[in-house]
C-alpha cells in the first residue's frame, strides 16, 4: 500500500488527480476501507468521496482509529467534507468550501452532496445540490437571472430527490413559476458557466494533501 491513500470517484478524475498528487486512488470510501488502508501502512489518506446509500458508510469510529494509530486524515468535496465537520475538533483536517459550509452549520444535510454516478467509471449522472447552489448564485451574481428566480431555482431543486436533479430537471420544475426567457438563460449559462465546487474542493485536498506529504518527507509529487 502506498504511503498516500486518496478515496476519489466523481469529485475529480482520477486521471487528472494523477497530475496534482502522486498517490494510491481508491474508489469511494465505503465501511472498512479507512481500516484497511491503516493496517497496510498508509501514512495520510485523502477522503473525498464516498458511498453513501450503495454500501455502508465511512464510519466515524475507523477515522478516529486512523488518527489514534498516527496517521492523517483529510477531508474534503463530498463525504471527507461531511466527515471533517464532524471530527475536526478530534483530529481530522477539512479543506474547502463544502467543508466551511457543513462546519459553519451553512450546510446540514447529506443530501448537499449527494449524487448518482456510474460505478465503473464514476462519470456523475446527477448533479449535487452544492453545486447547483454554487451555479444559481453565479448566475445571479453574473446578471443572468435576478433574485427572485434565483430562489425558484434554489426550491425546485431541493424539492427534487438527490438522483434526479439535473439543470434540465430544475429548470423544468420551475417553469410554472419562471418565464421561458429566464428559464432560458439560466440553462445557457449551467452549459457554459456552471460552477462545480466539489471538484474545486477536491483539487484543493490533493494540493493540501501533497504538502502535508512534503512535510512528512513522503514523495507525493507527480512524476512526468
């Protein structure tokens, strides 16, 4: 097992993962996985994502184990940033907006960064409400759409469950409360401009992750 341990799927590909942070890429994180990594050596393991209805979930009490054992945990994008709230003040170490919003009490719920994706390639079919969020904010932000759309928006995709909420499926909720014109613009500028925070979040982990590494004498850079 290498010194590294990152849990990745959708958050980022793990081929561009390569280029940040020299590692060992695990699929996400399901129950045991932390507890395995530990036994086979690694020093600082890296969670971004993982599994939260398809298998049991990371639990607490195995990070808490990894700590106790020596080894770093940071979190960050999907479950790390879930897992990093709630143990930061034990030990793990959260980076990310995802992560500031689930600790500053901004974010609560799972169903934040909940999504579907295809489990051999890991490509998302659905998109996470923290991005969305991310996206219509923007969108205002940028004069696309003014403050009441944008919270027709915000409605429509949290009254949608976590596997369907795609622009097109928000935009079609909202549409008897938003003109065609506004419902227009805002899906032009989520094909063009829509905000991803989670793979943001993650790129920063594997930067994060990687300097930690320098300072535990672990080579972690990426080699041509």
């Amino acid at each position: 097992m290498h010194d590294v341990v990152v849990f990745l799927g959708p958050s980022l590909d793990p081929a561009r993962a390569r280029t940040i942070l020299r590692a060992r890429y695990c699929p996400p994180v399901k129950r045991g996985d932390v507890t395995h990594a530990v036994t086979k050596g690694a020093r600082i393991i890296g969670i971004i994502d993982g599994v939260f209805f398809q298998d049991c979930s990371v639990g607490h009490r195995e990070i808490l184990a990894a700590l106790r054992a020596g080894v770093l945990v940071v979190g960050a994008s999907s479950m790390g940033a879930l897992r990093a709230a709630e143990l930061d003040t034990l030990g793990m170490e959260g980076t990310g907006a995802v992560y500031e919003a689930f600790r500053s009490g901004e974010l609560v719920s799972d169903d934040e960064v909940a999504l579907i994706f295809d489990p051999e390639s890991y490509v998302p079919l659905s998109e996470p409400l923290v991005n969305i969020r991310s996206t219509i904010a923007e969108a205002e932000t940028q004069g696309f759409i003014d403050h009441h759309a944008a919270g027709v928006l915000l409605s429509a995709a949290q009254s949608l469950y976590f596997p369907d909420r795609t622009y097109k499926a928000v935009c079609d909720q909202a549409r008897s409360s938003l003109s065609p014109e506004v419902i227009a613009r805002f899906l032009a500028f989520a094909g063009s401009g829509a905000v991803d925070l989670k793979r943001k979040d993650a790129r920063k982990a594997l930067l994060r992750i990687r300097e930690i590494a320098r300072e535990q004498g672990i080579d972690a850079d990426p080699h041509d």
